[in-house]
C-alpha cells in the first residue's frame, strides 16, 4: 500500500481495531502456545472437521488481566456443501484447569457445483485470511455458489457470514457487482445484487467481519472513497483520500482534514450524506467522487449558519442580547417562531441555544458560501500547534463552564465564536461544549487569516497539479 493511501487507512482503520486491553501483559510465548493447545483441542472435539487456522488476540479482560482470546476456523465438506465453523476461546480460565468454553458460531454454507467437490475439497482450505478470521474469504471460489451468479460471470471474492453469503461478481466486460444472498438456516433467499459497474472496488477482506463490510473504490491511479455496512444493513460513507487531500465524514458534516487542522469550521461541510440501505439502489459510479464533488450530496437542511460578523444572539426572541458572533457559526435548527430562529449551538448536553434574526442566517447549502471569520487566540500556554494536555489545561482554566475538558477524549478544536457584551469570549470546544469564558480572564487574539475554503476551485486545480509520485 502506497504512503497516500496509508495515510487516510490509518485514520479510518483506528476505529475497526478491536479494543486490546492493557491489565496484565501476557508473555508472548503464551500466544503461541495457547493457539496451538486450542487448535488442537478443537480438532479432537470436532471429528469430521478440519482445521483451517488460528489466531490469537488479547481483548477485554478476565480477573482484572488481559484476556487471551483464541479463534479457530474450521471446514467440512458434505452432500455439495462447503460448511465452516468458527470457535472462540477465552484462554485464561483454561490455565487455571477450567475446561474449555467453546463458543460456536456456524456460518453460512457454500453450496458447490457437483462437479467441482472433489477439487474443492482439495483445495479448502485456501483462504485469504486463513489464521482465523471470523468470515473465511475464499481465495479460490470457482464452481462456487454459482446460484448468486448471472451467465458469463466468475468471483473475485466470496465470504460466509452467520447468515449470508457475500461476493464480488465481475462479469465478461470486467464489471463488477456486489452479491448477498441470506441464509434462513434451511435454504438460501432471493439473491441482492448492486447494479454492475465500470468503478473498481474491492471488498477488504480482513476488516469485513461477520455482518460489516468495508469496501474500497477506486476513483483513479490514487485516489480511494471507503464505504461501509453495518451491522443494521444500513451503509455510510467512511472517507475520502484524493492522493492530494483527506476529508472523513461524520453523522452531521463532511470535514476536510487536508491543510485546515481543523482551526475553524472552515473545514466543515455540513449535511448528511446518505446511502440507500437496498443493495439494488448501491450504484458505485456515484460513489467514486472526488471531495470536492461531495459537497453537492450533503442534506444541510437542518443546519444554519451566521452570515456576517458582529452578528447579534439573543436569549429570547426581542430579549437580552447575549453575544455579537463571527461569520459562520453554525448550528442545527431547534426552533422558528416570526422571523427568528433558534440555534442549537454545539451538543443538546453541553451547548447552547440562541436566537438569531433569520435575514442574519445562511441556511442549508448555502453555508458553503459564507467564510470564517473565527479569530485566533494567543496564550503563554497555547501555541500554533499545541499538545493536547497544554490546550485542555488553558481551556479548563478560562472556561466558565460545569464540564471539564478531558484530554484523553478526542480533542481537536477550540473556536472563539462571539463575544459578550461586557467583553468575555464565547467558545465552542469541538462542536460539543459551549461557554463563556470566566470574567476577569484575559485573552489575546488576533484576527483570522481569510484561508482558501477548502473547495476553493483554483486551489484544487493547484493540488491536482502536484505530481503523483509526491507524498
């Protein structure tokens, strides 16, 4: 994998890491000799099977230390039918002379084609992952589940979930498809199928586990959109890496992780972007888009946004001004009430409400046009690029606000977003918290450059200029 797409992988695979805890380190010879120990139990318990694989991981706990989890994959053929069988271990209980809790998960059959048993009996166990991965990802699946398959097609790929089969089907052109076909435990429901496409995408076969699918596509030589499914069989959209530019999206906005570092909602697009939850409605040509092109997709009819500077906040609509904010304060839309409205600034938890003339909002797509205006801050403690700790430091000793900040959460952004009247600064901490600062407390600011927006035409044709082979 090429450093430009690592880049954006690595920010998406933190959340597909299982969590390892950290209580009581296992030696590592233990790894390696519980999933042999297990392994071969597993053969002994299960006569008629064979044994694909195992791994072994520390995950959660057992008695206040890290618990050894071990995964063993195994196979059998009978009557036509490829059947796999997962188990999982937890290993610790084991070294104390328990005996083992086999946790049993059976997957999905793969019907095969009578006259390909005997090769694939051969060949199994040929998988891509075949060290215990909990959705076995067939790396020879010809003769196949041919049912899922139209006339001229072969696989790319073929998995077995709980209950389903999934595939990657590629036509005689070289178009692909996406397959599900869904197991009641008896026979095999009508088979789903994405429209087929020119766009190359792959499914990545060793984060997809049972009932999630991340799938890859390929927009050019360098440039990839994620996508995925969840458990609920709805899907969303994971990122975007243009080779020249970073955006990942979030329930309520697009945001632009490039060059912004996330100083000012400039690097926000706000929306959601949606994906149809049918199979058939998946159309992967519409998905293989640059980060500028999906700014058009967000629905950003609930938000809305200041338009100018020194613009006034009220408590109440005709109450108590409570703040002049700066152009581009957003928020999404609580209430309407004449020709004013009501601003959910931040999270329902820990942010604010105010109201605003509606002739002083931007609504909807036409956030977009608006610029920034945030200013800077200068601190003794505070520098342009600061640690975490020193930020949260700053921000817990000058916010007038119930809620610390906590440093170990996902701390990125402190915007100064108006100020009131008797002169303190208001700030929004990462779209969550919102409060003014604490009377008396000085801080310095200076105003914000006007930076390019992050879909700033000429700037992207500059971008796109820079020679592929430079990171």
């Amino acid at each position: 994998m090429d450093m430009k797409r690592l880049i954006l992988v690595w920010v998406m695979m933190l959340c597909l890491v299982p969590f390892v805890a950290t209580a009581g380190e296992i030696p590592w010879d233990r790894w390696d000799q519980s999933k042999a120990f297990v392994q071969q139990e597993a053969a002994e318990a299960y006569p008629g099977w064979t044994v694909i694989g195992a791994s072994a991981y520390g995950s959660g706990t057992w008695h206040d230390e890290t618990a050894l989890n071990v995964a063993v994959s195994l196979y059998r053929v009978e009557h036509s039918m490829l059947y796999f069988l997962e188990l999982h271990v937890v290993v610790n209980p084991v070294w104390e002379g328990e005996p083992i809790d086999w946790q049993e998960t059976h997957l999905a059959p793969v019907p095969l084609d009578t006259d390909s048993v005997d090769d694939i009996s051969e060949a199994v166990p040929r998988l891509k992952d075949p060290a215990g991965s909990d959705t076995p990802w067939l790396s020879s699946p010809s003769g196949c589940a041919a049912f899922m398959l139209r006339e001229g097609e072969h696989w790319e790929d073929l998995g077995a979930m709980s209950d389903e089969l999934i595939g990657v089907a590629v036509d005689a052109q070289g178009r692909k498809g996406l397959r599900i076909a869904k197991w009641d435990g008896s026979v095999y429901g009508e088979v789903a199928a994405s429209p087929m496409t020119d766009v190359d995408f792959d499914v990545d076969t060793f984060h997809s586990g049972d009932g999630f699918l991340f799938i890859e596509l390929s927009i050019s030589d360098y440039e990839y959109a994620y996508i995925s499914r969840n458990d609920d069989g709805t899907w969303n959209w994971i990122g975007v890496n243009t080779g020249h530019a970073v955006y990942r999206f979030n329930d309520e906005y697009l945001l632009d992780d490039t060059y912004t570092f996330n100083d000012s909602n400039a690097c926000r697009h706000y929306g959601r972007l949606t994906l149809p939850t049918r199979l058939e409605e998946l159309d992967f040509s519409r998905m293989a888009l640059r980060g500028p092109e999906l700014a058009a997709f967000l629905d950003a009819d609930a938000w809305a946004c200041v338009r100018e500077n020194d613009t006034p906040m009220y408590a109440s609509p005709d109450g108590e001004m409570t703040a002049l904010c700066y152009a581009r304060l957003a928020g999404t839309i609580a209430a309407e009430e004449g020709g004013w409205v009501c601003l959910q600034i931040g999270s329902e938890e820990r942010g604010l409400r105010g109201w605003f003339r509606r002739e002083h909002l931007a609504f909807g797509a036409l956030i977009e046009d608006v610029r920034c205006s945030f200013p800077e801050y200068e601190t003794g403690i505070v520098e342009p690029y600061p640690w975490e700790k020193d930020l949260a430091t700053f921000v817990n000793r000058v916010l007038d606000s119930p809620y610390a900040i906590d440093v170990d959460n996902d701390f990125s952004s402190v915007w100064i977003i108006g100020r009131a009247p008797d002169g303190r600064w208001l700030m929004e901490i990462d779209e969550d918290v919102v409060a003014f600062t604490r009377a008396g407390e000085e801080i310095v600011t200076s105003p914000a450059a006007d930076p390019d927006t992050p879909f700033d035409e000429e700037k992207m044709k500059m971008l796109q200029a820079v020679p592929d082979e430079i990171e």
